[in-house]
C-alpha cells in the first residue's frame, strides 16, 4: 500500500474523531465546548483539513474519553478498507458536498449496471 501521506491521516482522525462524537451522541457544539475548543475548528478537524495542532487531538482526545493512538489507529481493519478510505479521500478532498454526492451516484450507477451484466 505504500506510504500514507499526512493529508491522509489528518482525514482519518478528523473521522475518528466524528465517529466517536456521534457514538457519544454528542454535537460538534457540545465537543466544542467541551473541549474549550471552537466550533470551527472542530469542524475543521472533522473535515480533515490541515492545521491543527497536537494540543487540540490531545483535548479531543480527553474529552471524548479515548486513548490519542486510538484516533489514527487502523488496527482491525483489513488493507482493502485503508486503501479505498485513503484513495477516495485522495480523489475527493478538494471536491464540494455536491460534487462527492454526484460521482457517488455515478459510481454506483456503474456498480449495479456491471452487476446486471455479470449475471
């Protein structure tokens, strides 16, 4: 699979991060103040933009009551599941709401067309 590069991993904790906030049932505003953080930047981290620093992962972290390695950890998940999260975001990270859900649909278009001719 090779090397994963930094955007990658500031995407894969912004979603463990979201994963764990709605496991908890919590808003990004409640993780927010909280975590004596801003909405943005929870948002920001969420998105897995760039920029934020490791005192900001450490009072998630702390906040939502898991370990710091847990939030870019990829054990328990098999190779083919890294490479599709990692590529897709490669492809889709500079793309709008809109955009990700229009190529999602051609996507899946195209799944179940190749499905109906295999069979």
């Amino acid at each position: 699979m090779g090397i994963i590069s930094c955007e990658a991993y500031y995407y894969r904790i912004g979603s463990s991060i979201r994963r764990n906030r709605q496991e908890k049932g919590l808003t990004q505003e409640e993780l927010a103040e909280a975590a004596d953080l801003s909405l943005k930047m929870v948002q920001k981290m969420e998105g897995g933009q760039k920029g934020f620093r490791m005192e900001t992962v450490i009072k998630n972290a702390e906040t939502l009551g898991v370990s710091l390695g847990s939030l870019a950890d990829t054990q328990g998940e098999d190779e083919r599941t890294l490479f599709c999260r990692e590529m897709f975001y490669e492809l889709a990270r500079d793309k709008s709401d809109e955009e990700i859900r229009y190529a999602v649909g051609i996507v899946d278009s195209v799944f179940k067309l190749h499905k109906q001719y295999l069979e």
